[in-house]
C-alpha cells in the first residue's frame, strides 16, 4: 500500500500541470484575442504624421470595421480615446474622461445630442494632440449622458484644420 503512494502523488502532480498549462494557454488566448479586438475598434491607437515640404502636417485616420474614425490622441498630455464626429459643435467630453484628464467645468449650457436635448458644462483643453498635430485652447462641453470615458471630436477641433477622406482613410492636414 505503500508503494502506490507515490505513483498517485506523481499522478496528482501531473494533473495539476496540465491544469495550469491550459488555465496559462486559455489566458494567453483571451490577451491576444482582446488587443486583436480593441485594434478593430482602434485601428489609429498609435497616430503618425508627415511633414511636408510647405510645413504642413499630415495625420492619417483609419476606419474601423464599424465605419467610424476612432483613434488615441493626447489632451493636455494624456492619452485618451476619441470618435471623430463632424456633428458635434464642440469636443465632447463624457463626464468621466472629463474629470480623469483633469477638465474644468465652466457655465452650464444645454446641448443637443442623439438622445435630445442635455444640461452639460463649457470647458476648455489647453492642448489636444492627434499626431504631430497640435491644437490649442480648444473649446469643449462635459456631457454626463455620453458613457464611459466617451470622447466626440467634434468641430470646436475640427474646423482648425482641412481634412481629405478618400477609401477607408481620412487624413487630417494643420497648415
């Protein structure tokens, strides 16, 4: 009896290795599986722009498998997730990215949105960087209906620059 003591203990062993070889499998497969995922969703999380010959600077977007222009840009320094959308007057800011990236709340205001008419707060970003872009005091409102850490990108940002969409990409242009 024994004798098959250790043959069970080695038995238990070995079960418990293939166990934690799959648990560690089955983890590497979902880490992959979810930066795959958010590179879908943010094709532009690392945005790089050119610099041409009459000082411009270009900053290309891709579009997601959703349609939409998502990319990472930098407000006042941080890195933040935005949506581009030409029918946002301003940059809207969901009240949490607001008060993560440190946003102040101004005069409150009403806006419109797709759900209808909202109560939301003038602010103002000291810098906002998309690439090599660089764009400065740049109006914005804190909407508390957009989810999460939400970021609309709208024509407060816009309309200092030109942009050109052709196929599947948009490129932005600071002159």
């Amino acid at each position: 009896m024994t004798e098959k003591q250790p043959v069970e203990s080695t038995e238990h062993l070995s079960r418990g290795f293939t166990i934690l070889a799959w648990l560690c499998l089955l983890g590497l497969l979902v880490w992959w599986f979810h930066g795959y995922l958010q590179g879908q969703q943010n094709p532009n999380q690392q945005l790089h722009s050119v610099h041409g010959s009459q000082g411009e600077v270009r900053t290309t977007l891709l579009r997601n498998r959703s349609g939409h222009y998502v990319g990472t840009a930098l407000i006042n320094g941080q890195a933040a997730d935005f949506m581009l959308d030409t029918g946002a007057t301003t940059v809207a800011v969901s009240e949490l990215a607001a008060r993560r990236l440190g946003l102040p709340r101004g005069q409150r205001i009403q806006v419109m949105t797709a759900n209808g008419i909202a109560d939301a707060w003038r602010s103002r970003i000291d810098e906002l960087q998309l690439g090599d872009i660089r764009l400065y005091q740049v109006e914005a409102s804190i909407v508390p209906n957009l989810s999460g850490t939400e970021i609309l990108l709208g024509m407060s940002a816009l309309n200092q620059l030109e942009f050109n969409q052709q196929a599947n990409q948009l490129t932005l242009i600071q002159r």
